[in-house]
C-alpha cells in the first residue's frame, strides 16, 4: 500500500496563501485532497487522475485552488490561494485505485496537516 506523506501546513491570515505538498512512496490512481474542521465529516477539496490528467475540484475552492504535480517525485501539491477562515481545518492527503471523490474509496490516508486561517 502507498505511503503519503503531507507537509506545508501552517497559520496565515485571511486572503494570504498556502502550499501543501504530498510525497507518495509510488503512483497511484487517484490522489486527492480533502479537509475536516472540528466537529464536521471529512469533506473533499480536489483530486488528480495521474493517469489521464484528469483534475476534479469542489465548489468552494474553484479558482482559488490547485493541485501541480511532479511526476518524477510522485508530488501531489495543493496550492491555496485567497484564504478564508472558513478553510481552517486539518487537510488530508489520500491515494485511491479508482477515480473517485469520495472519502471511502481512498485507502491510504497522510497524517493530515492544520491549516489555521485567521480573520
């Protein structure tokens, strides 16, 4: 099973940016992106297809978000752009056989990393 791990997280105020980075032991399907704020599910931020390049992103971070990747070092980075401290939560870095957006399909899970935004 792949390994993830996340790095990059931290404290910004709102409208600053952020770069997370997640290094995966080897490729994989699917790489995603989701979040959790206290007392709420995980939910879903983004996801890459390795494959066929193909990229997925919810509503809410349309055009504030993205996901480069490296291919030669098996990097999935989420750069976040226009902060709102309704972001704040602990972002999770997952791997998954098949394309999917779903928490349960993934299964290979980072450690997470805090994202703190301040108002």
């Amino acid at each position: 099973q792949v390994q993830l791990a996340e790095s990059g997280g931290g404290l910004v105020q709102t409208g600053g940016s952020l770069r997370l980075s997640c290094a995966a032991s080897g490729p994989s399907y699917t790489m995603g992106w989701f979040r959790q704020a206290p007392g709420k599910e995980r939910e879903f931020v983004a996801a890459l297809n390795w494959i066929l390049g193909r990229t997925s992103y919810a509503n809410f971070v349309k055009g504030r978000f993205t996901i480069p990747r490296d291919n030669a070092k098996n990097t999935l980075s989420l750069q976040m752009n226009s902060l709102q401290p309704e972001d704040t939560a602990v972002y999770y870095c997952g791997a998954a056989t098949v394309w999917s957006a779903t928490p349960r399909d993934f299964g290979a899970w980072g450690q997470g990393t805090q994202v703190t935004v301040s108002s």
